[in-house]
C-alpha cells in the first residue's frame, strides 16, 4: 500500500490543483469564487477569504472547557458560550493547527500546556464523531449532525496524523486512514473537471446541489491537508 504521502500528493496533482488552477482570473488575479453543483463558473460572483486569528490565552482559558473536553462557541461580549455547540470539524482542526502555532514561538511551557489542550479536544473527537470510517459535522444541544462536511474530513485526517505523531496511538492512524479513503470514496467528484463536494450523506451520497465553489468552498482546507502531509510525511500507509 502507498504511503499516505504519495497519496495526498496525487490528490493534490490530479485533483485539487487542476482544478484551482482552471478557475484562475487571467483579467482581475485571484481565483473565480463560485462553482455551482454543475459545474458551471459565475465569473461576476464575490471572491471569498478566510481570516482566522487565535489568542492561545483565550483559547486556553475560555474557549476550552475542560469539563467537556471540547471548545465552547458563539460568545457574548463577556466570552460567555451563549450556544451548546459541539463543532467536530473545528475542534479536530484546532488540535493540530494550535500545536503547529505553538511550535512556531519556541517556548516549551506554552507549548506542553497547549498540546495537553489539542490532545484532549483530539481523543474527544475520535470518541464522540468519528463514525463509519469519517467524521460526523457537529453536535447542537445533543443532537448529532451526521453530514459528512468535506472541510471536516480533511481537517480530521490532520487531526489524527498529528494526534498519531504526538501519543503513538495507532487508533489514531488508523482512522487517518480511513478518513482518507473515505475522502477519495465518497466526496471526490469523479465528474470531468470536479474537485470535491460540498458534504455527502450518511450513505455517501452529496447531500444538496451546493455549489462547489462559493466563499466558504475553497482549497485552503484540502489543499493545506495535502501539503501537511507531504511535509510531515507521517508512517501512516493508505
């Protein structure tokens, strides 16, 4: 079986790239940002951006719970959780892209609390949504969303590889794996000049007509994961 390294590189080759790369705005730069279901590109829509910042004190001291083990959301102007949300994607993500932040400042104090933190939200995740080899979306008020959201997965693979390097828990690269299977299965779009849909179902199946391109439908999760893996080349084999 390939490397798990090799297989996000082709993904990133035969289907991520070439698709972004199709969308490029030869006139006005950037990348056209909507592509509805049927693939037909609206060159007069909006181009998205995503800008997240994190402050590790807040992140530690409020936005983590440690009686649920998991982030709270949605605060008041007090950071006070003003929603029960228990967001799959967003805590998997944070658990390995925290510590990568943490590792960047060098101080090995901040960087032991943290990782302490990201496992916590990791092992969580693994226990409460990861179901039927991928990641469930979210949890509102006790109810599951079980969408299979494609930002989720590649978040969750990350997720787990890291989690796989930190504790040597091989649970953890299993499900690496598997979510990475479940990725090339079920939300790549085999259609000729596809990338990935939006969610799929739980029989796999896309969920809506979304559109594959739109503000919040962009490389920066898929395409990051690829080249996460390819960096870190983790012992993980697909």
């Amino acid at each position: 079986m390939p490397r798990i390294k090799q297989a996000a590189q082709e993904m990133l080759n035969d289907v991520i790239l070439p698709f972004w790369m199709s969308l490029k705005d030869p006139v006005h730069g950037g990348f056209y940002g909507l592509v509805d279901f049927d693939l037909r590109v609206d060159k007069t829509a909006e181009k998205g951006c995503i800008l997240n910042s994190r402050i590790l004190d807040i992140y530690a001291t409020r936005v983590y719970s440690p009686a649920l083990h998991r982030q709270l959301a949605f605060f008041d102007q007090h950071y006070q959780s003003i929603i029960d949300l228990y967001s799959y994607g967003h805590d998997i993500e944070s658990s390995w892209l925290i510590d990568w932040g943490c590792a960047l400042l060098g101080d090995e104090a901040l960087t032991a609390r943290i990782a302490a933190i990201d496992s916590d939200l990791a092992r969580s995740v693994y226990r409460h949504a990861y179901r039927g080899s991928s990641l469930l979306n979210e949890c509102e008020r006790g109810v599951d969303d079980t969408t299979r959201v494609w930002w989720v997965q590649a978040e969750a693979v990350l997720g787990f590889v890291n989690e796989y390097e930190k504790s040597g828990g091989q649970e953890y690269a299993a499900a690496a794996a598997q979510i990475w299977h479940y990725i090339t299965d079920k939300l790549v779009d085999k259609r000729p000049g596809g990338e990935w849909f939006w969610s799929v179902d739980e029989s796999g199946q896309p969920a809506s007509r979304q559109p594959i391109v739109e503000p919040w439908k962009c490389p920066y999760h898929n395409g990051r994961m690829c080249m996460e893996l390819i960096r870190r080349d983790p012992h993980v084999e697909v």
